[in-house]
C-alpha cells in the first residue's frame, strides 16, 4: 500500500527488494525524504541585513512552515495505517529551536 502512495517517486533498490523478500506481517524500516526544500537565493535575499539571530530564526520558522504544508498528507496517511498495525514507530525529523 505504501508503494502506491508514492508512485511516481524514486524507491530504492534495496528497498524494493526488502519489500519483496517480506512476509506481509513484517514490517521494513524506512525513511522518507520529501523533495520540497525552501529556496535558497530567496531566503539568502530576505535575510541579507539581518543579525545572525534573526537569520537563524527566519530559516526555522520557514523550514517548520514549509514541513507542515508538505508533510501533512504522508503523516496522515502513515498515522491512518499505525491505526490497523500496519506502521508503527513513527519519527517525523524537524527543525527545533
């Protein structure tokens, strides 16, 4: 079911041979990277004349903004498949202050 919620995306070998190799109880451990970054001549722009500590918490506050609005879909979908034991162990990475 995973695989086919993020068709399209790049699946490592590894990976697939791993998912192949399970029996349908086992549970494989993975991690996500998204694709989505800030951009980084913008921020470099927007932070030109700021103090290191006011750069620093501009960078947080839109890595922590651009996380929410492009992770939510995979949260859900994996906190969904906790809910009928087929996920567990769950660790979303973010930025901390």
């Amino acid at each position: 079911m995973l695989v086919a919620f993020i068709s399209g995306q790049t699946i490592d070998a590894n990976l697939l041979s791993a998912m192949s190799d399970a029996d349908s109880t086992d549970l494989i451990r993975i991690n996500i990277f998204m694709g989505n970054q800030l951009d980084h001549h913008s921020v470099r722009s927007t932070t030109a004349n700021m103090t290191k500590i006011e750069k620093r918490s501009y960078v947080i506050s839109e890595m922590k903004t651009l996380a929410e609005n492009t992770q939510q879909n995979v949260l859900d979908f994996l906190d969904g498949n906790r809910a009928i034991d087929k996920v567990e162990n769950i660790h979303p990475f973010s930025v901390s202050t």
